[in-house]
C-alpha cells in the first residue's frame, strides 16, 4: 500500500471508524484548505471507508473528472492512499481517506513556527513550502525557497541555492523531514513487485521508516540564485511560464520526493512540553536539567519508548551547556530533587556513575493528560466540582458519604456536584453487587473515574470546539463579505496606485470610499475573526497533548 | 360474603362429607389477618406498588440510603428539554496573547490564504452559465499558477490520469482530418482515433495546461463539435473559436458562440 498512515504512533488500524466530530472537522478543514469539490469527496470518503472510483462518483454526483483531479490532490497531501487488487488482480483500485493526516492540518502554523526558532527563516520557509504542497523533490524546493527569500531581500541581492540546500540537509539529518516510500503498487497494477506483498490481505502498510534511505540526501547538484519574479504584465507572465515548462532541468533527483516527518515535531512538542512543565512546577534551572537530558537521548530514544536509557549523573554533568554554571554537587541536588517530586518525571534507574536517570515520558504524559482534565473541570464547573474530581481520581473508588467526607464538602452541595459531573460523564458509577441477584439494597454503588475514557471523551470536546469556531469564523465572514470584497477592491485600488505614483489627495479619496461606521464594521469583524483564529490554535495544543496521551497509553497496553 | 362460584362447586362436592366442608371454608374465607379487625370486607391490599403509580410519591426499588440521597433532597423533576444554550456560570479564561501567538495566528491566514490560491483548491467552474461579477474578474487574474500541477504519475495510481485524450483533439486539426476522410466514412472512426493517439504525446503537456481549466465547458464544446462533424453542413468550421486560451479569454468563449 502506498504511503501508510502516518506512523506507527498515532497510526490507526483501517477498520476503525471516524467519529461524527472528526468527520465534521476534516470537511470543514478540506473546505477551507482544498475548497468545496474537494471536500464532498473526501467526506465521502471518510464516511465510507474504502471505496472505488465509481461508487465515488455515483455518491457525491460529481463529473469523473473532477473527483480524478481530488483525489489527485488529496494523494499528493498524503491525506489518502490507495489499494490495488485487494480482491484479487483485475479489481478496481480502491481510496482510503486518513482523518488523521486531515486533522494535523490544524498543527501547520505550530510546525512552522517550530522550524523557524530551530533552523531560522530559511526552515521556516521550506517546511512552509512542502505542507503547502504535500511532497515535493528537493530539487524544486529548493528552486521554490530560494525564489521566496529572494523576493523578501532587499534589491539586488539573492539567495544562493546552496544555503538552501545546507538547511534542507540538517532539517533531514535531524529526521525532521524523510522521503516518501517509493511507489509500490502504482506501477501497471502488478500485485509482484518487490517492496509490496503479493497476497491480497496485505495489511501491514510500508511506513516511511521502513526504507533504509529514508534519511539519505540525495546527491544533488543545484548551482544558481533565487530568480526574482519578472515585474511585467499578467500575459508574459503567462507566456513565461509556459516556456518554462517546456525546457525541464534535470537534476538527478527525479522520483525522490520528500514530506515532512509529523512524528518528530510531535516528538519535539512533547519535550517541549515535559520541559515547560518541570520549569513551571520548580525552576529554571531543573527545567535546563530535563531539557539536557533529553537532548542526548534525542538520538538513542525511538519514538515510540515509554522512557528514555538511563543517563548516569557524571554524564549529564558533562553534556549541561556551557552557560549554566551549575556545579556538580547542586546537579545532585537538583536530580534527587526531581525523582522525589510527586510528578514522577524523572526517575532513578540505578546507583551506578553517580546515580542513572531516567526521564519517564509516559508517565509524564499521563501527568500532563491528567492535569489538563483537572483543570477543564475546574474551569467549567469551580473549584468544590474539581475536587471531587482530583478525589476521585485518587482515590479511584468511593462511596457517596466517603466522598462528602474527604472533599469535606456539605452532603447537599456534593451530591448536586456528583450529579453534574454524572450527567456530564466525567464521572461514572460503578455498581458492586453483595448478592449475585443485583438487588438494589444490598448493592454498593460506587463513584469512579477513568482517566482513559474521560481524555477521549474530552478530545471528542475538542474537536467539537474548533469545529464550532471554524463554522462561526465562516458564518462571520460570511455575513460581511460584501464588506470584505469591497474593502479588498479599494486595497487593491490604493495599491496600484502607490505602484503608479499617485498623489496623496487622490490616495486619501480612494481610502474614503470606505465611510467611517463601515470601517468600524471591518475592525470588529477583524477582531472577532483574528480571536476565533487564535482559540483554534489554542485548542489545538490541548487536543495535541491529549492525543500524545491516548496513543501512549493504548500503545502500552497493547 | 359472597361465594366465588368455584367454592359453591366445593360445597356441592363436599355436602357428603360435612367434616371437611367446614375447614374448607375457614381456608377459602379467613380474610388476611389484618383487614379482620379493621374492615368487614376483603379489600385487596395493594401493599408497596412497585411501580409507585397514582400515589404521587417517588418510590424506588432499592434502599435509597444507599446512594446517599435521602427522600426530601431529590431534585426537581424535568418540564422540558434542557435549553439550547444554557446559561454557564463559569466564563472560560481568556486567550493566551503574546508575540509567540500572534506569529501564529499570522502564520495560518497566511498559510490559508495561500492554500486558497494553489492549484490544488480546486474550484467547481461548472456554473458559468451565470453572469460573471464584476469583482471576479479581478480575483481571477491573481490566479496566475492557478493551472500548473501535474501530479507525478509514478506515484498515483494510472486510472486518475485523465483518460480524456480521445475527446482531448484540438478543433482544428478534427476539422481538417474530417475534410479528409469524408469519402470514407466507415473508417472514419477509427482513422480519428489513430490520428487523436498520434496528436496525443507531443500536445500532452500543452493538453495539461488547458484541460485543468474548463473542462466542463469544453465537453460542452466537444459535443457540439462532434454534430457539427457528423452533419454536413454549411458552416465554416474555422470559425468556432476553440478554448485554447484558457482563463481569461473564457468571456470571450461566450461571446464566440453568441455569433453564430
């Protein structure tokens, strides 16, 4: 199968459904990214499961060339994959939509904004450039950047390719990017060729890993400077793109096309996290501690281990930086410290070199995953509700009374807590029968709460949320667009203008075809439209920490 | 005291043997011990109704201590389904803002409105029998690149390329391939499909260009062009401008067809 689902973290097996929230934010996200063709039929597809070119067609109505041209597109992004002769040589090939791959479209600007603090503004760009595109082969990324940071330099200076190119080979080095798995099965359909199994019931999908060159930069030989774009009329232009085409360069990479490796960011983001935390729980200095840690496990950890080796304190001693002048012994200090907190992140593998540490990256996540509940609860139902919560939590499972009499709240109060929280399903109640005839009176009814089930419920919530936004966000721009087209005219207007050299009584004439209340209208809707956004980046942290936490614990448990 | 009619068969029975009668009827009429002294008729004792229907008392089934809430705290019984916006008594926290956000939130209209102008947003043209605004005309010159990916076919599957290369034959070349073959029409068919597969390789990526703009229309055309072929007809064929500039010539089209 060509290009398998993400990875084998956040993987998820081809019989597993969507759930309606999913469905309905991957259509909203295709409609906003890929426009409305493209989205009926990857929510047709997300809603179906497998399907064939024709049932496509036949369900969403459309012509057979436009779903031909969306799941071009949808395969180009990775959002898709298809299978051929599942059912035996000569059936039809069928698509299978990754609702997954859908939703990291709500990550991109975290990814982007990650590379540029890494690798600065020449990272930025080309990771911006392959999520824009889907893969690209390294080549005409580098061609593409180098033409974008040319056109942001001042005059006369250019980008050399070969900056470029440097960037690009540390970005693959530090596995932030990979190659895409060659094509297996798209070659004439045969079932034989030697990276795909042949049997039909093939269901391990080749993940990008599983290529020994999924690292390896090709050799590549890009000479030359970012071009500015020619300053002439939309019809040259036209005409020199078409020549453009005509005339190919070659560079000895054709086929070998790269995409971002969503698995390291993700990995990235939960150091991130882990780090930010312990520096917020005790200090700076703890938090430059875990951050070291991590650093030189970075290369020894897989992905996908629940702890990382065991690094002995003389070790970490020698890797802290430079700067932070932390002599030996406060370091023992401040590792003692560490294990003994409640948070568990760090723990003591060993007494051998000084003492082994080990960072606990499930646990953590655990920590994390139950912090971030705790603190919806209290946010949505007070304090008094999220200690019952913490309590439970605890405490696993208790009585009514025994919760009145360890949250120490009065019994009215609780039970009306208990009770919110119950319909809510934050909380459950687990029956404990004495007779083996259930008979109410001689049952124990006890309060509990699941740490698992309550983070997916509460990821569920999630996507419910930047769903709604992004409808309300729609609704809003919606409602004022004849505003909106008219105040992009007079920019465009002003802006050929200030390019012709106009005078300053014509500019402002121009900018005063727009009256004052309307210009307060544009500002509120602007505000409300840049907040909507903001909140949806916002949830998206809290759906990604919650995610990191379920994969981790499912993946532990199977 | 009436007699159940089943009783009077007993008595009938049982008149022989009188001993036995009179303990059959302290068995069949000893009314339940309570109602003896309380009542002279046997009225049916409905005890606890499980149910608890018609008292107007919530009654369960189970010792209710036991989950804690004794009769009096029970809360009020529903008269409606729960409203669709309810009040919330906690007002969620405001939004992080700060330099690191606002690059952010930057970063995704940009990385939106880029998107919106790649040509993978692919837009449904199929409407264009409506009158084009005014505006349009200014957005759609901003889509320049708007028709330039070819996805590598290497990697999809072959059956998404576009099998439209048959129907994909320029109009001026059909025209003059028609002149020819008018004597022969039984290999005409034929011959135009030899002929649109030689036409085919060279003009591919020309076709490409072309065939991701209106392509509705174009069928459109085609099934025009395709009477006009099989009718000999008086009109000159060269005069039908063909779609061969895309996009900003798609005004003129119209006009093109309103000519004749």
């Amino acid at each position: 199968m060509h290009r398998g689902t993400a990875s084998g973290l956040e993987a998820r097996s081809a019989t597993e459904k969507m759930t309606a929230q999913e469905v309905r934010l991957c259509g909203l996200l295709l409609q906003e990214h890929f426009g409305e063709v493209v989205e009926k039929v990857g929510r047709n597809l997300l809603k179906s499961g497998t399907q064939n070119l024709r049932a496509i067609v036949h369900e969403t109505g459309l012509s057979v060339d436009l779903v031909k041209k969306c799941l071009c597109v949808l395969l180009q992004h990775g959002a898709c994959s298809f299978i051929q002769g599942r059912k035996g040589p000569g059936s039809p090939t069928e698509y299978r939509a990754h609702c997954d791959r859908l939703l990291r479209i709500l990550r991109y600007p975290r990814y982007i904004y990650t590379a540029k603090a890494l690798y600065g503004e020449t990272g930025e760009i080309i990771i911006e450039e392959l999520l824009q595109r889907g893969h690209m082969t390294m080549s005409s990324t580098v061609k593409t950047v180098a033409d974008r940071l040319t056109q942001s330099m001042e005059e006369g200076s250019s980008m050399d390719y070969g900056e470029v190119s440097t960037i690009f080979s540390k970005l693959v080095e530090t596995h932030f990017l990979q190659r895409c798995p060659p094509a297996a099965g798209a070659t004439g359909g045969s079932q034989t060729a030697a990276l795909t199994p042949a049997a039909p019931a093939s269901s391990a999908a080749p993940t990008p890993e599983s290529f020994p060159d999924c690292y390896t930069v090709p050799q590549v030989k890009l000479i030359g400077r970012g071009k500015r774009p020619l300053a002439s009329e939309d019809g040259e232009d036209q005409r020199n793109a078409k020549r453009a085409k005509m005339d190919p360069e070659t560079h000895g990479d054709e086929g070998i096309y790269w995409q971002v490796n969503f698995e390291r960011f993700h990995q990235h983001f939960r150091d991130q996290t882990i780090i930010s935390a312990v520096a917020n729980k005790l200090d700076q200095t703890s938090g430059e501690i875990v951050r070291t840690m991590l650093r030189m496990s970075e290369v020894t950890t897989s992905s996908t281990a629940s702890c990382t080796k065991p690094l002995s304190a003389n070790e970490i001693f020698r890797s802290l930086p430079a700067t932070s002048n932390i002599p030996r012994h406060i370091l023992d200090q401040y590792l003692t410290l560490l294990v003994d907190d409640p948070m568990e992140f760090v723990g003591k593998a060993g007494e051998s070199g000084g003492g082994m540490f080990i960072v606990n990256l499930n646990r953590a996540l655990a920590n994390l995953a139950r912090a971030t509940l705790e603190s919806i609860v209290q946010e949505r139902f007070g304090s008094r509700s999220a200690r019952i919560f913490r309590l439970l939590l605890r405490k696993r499972h208790l009585e009514q009374k025994q919760v009145e009499d360890f949250a120490m709240i009065p019994a009215k109060e609780a039970k009306d807590m208990l009770y919110t929280l119950l319909s809510q399903n934050l909380v459950q109640l687990q029956e404990i029968p004495k007779t083996p005839d259930f008979a109410p009176s001689r049952t124990f009814y006890l309060y509990t709460v699941n740490q698992l089930p309550t983070a997916r419920l509460l990821l569920q919530n999630c996507y419910k949320t930047v769903a709604n936004l992004m409808e309300r966000r729609l609704f809003e721009a919606k409602e004022s667009k004849r505003l909106l087209e008219k105040s992009q005219r007079i920019e465009a207007i002003l802006a050929s203008l200030q390019a012709s050299g106009a005078e300053p009584e014509q500019l402002t004439e121009v900018e005063e075809m727009i009256t004052a209340p309307e210009k307060q209208q544009l500002d509120s809707l602007r505000l409300h439209v840049n907040k909507l956004d903001s909140a949806e980046n916002q949830v998206d942290e809290t759906i990604f920490l919650l995610e990191s936490y379920i994969s981790s614990a499912t993946k532990s448990t199977s | 005291m009436r007699y159940s009619a089943g009783s009077i068969k007993l008595l009938k029975r049982a008149k022989v043997r009188n001993v036995t009668v009179v303990k059959l009827f302290t068995v069949l009429h000893t009314p339940p011990y309570k109602e003896q002294f309380t009542s002279r008729r046997p009225v049916l004792h409905r005890g606890a109704d499980m149910a608890g229907k018609g008292r107007g008392v919530a009654s369960f089934t189970f010792n209710i201590d036991a989950l804690g809430i004794g009769r009096g705290n029970m809360p009020e019984a529903r008269v409606g389904p729960s409203p669709l916006f309810p009040r919330t008594e906690f007002k969620p926290v405001p939004l992080k803002g700060g330099e690191e956000e606002d690059y952010m939130l930057a970063l995704k209209q940009e990385l939106r409105g880029a998107m919106q102008r790649l040509p993978h947003n692919i837009k449904d043209r199929s409407n264009k029998a409506e009158v084009e605004k005014y505006t349009e005309r200014y957005l759609k010159q901003l889509e320049l690149n708007s028709e330039d990916w070819t996805p590598d076919w290497n990697l999809f599957p072959k059956e998404l390329m576009p099998q439209s290369k048959k129907r994909r034959i320029k109009k001026a070349t059909t025209t003059k391939n028609v002149k020819k073959l008018k004597e022969d029409k039984a290999n005409l068919l034929s011959k135009l499909d030899e002929l649109a597969k030689k036409d085919e390789n060279p003009e591919k990526s020309d076709d490409e260009t072309e065939k991701k703009a209106e392509e509705d229309e174009e069928i459109e055309e085609e099934e025009m062009d395709e009477e006009d072929i099989e009718e000999v007809n008086d009109y000159i064929d060269s005069y039908f401008d063909n779609g061969e500039d895309f996009a900003a010539d798609s005004d003129d089209n119209m006009d093109g067809e309103a000519t004749y």
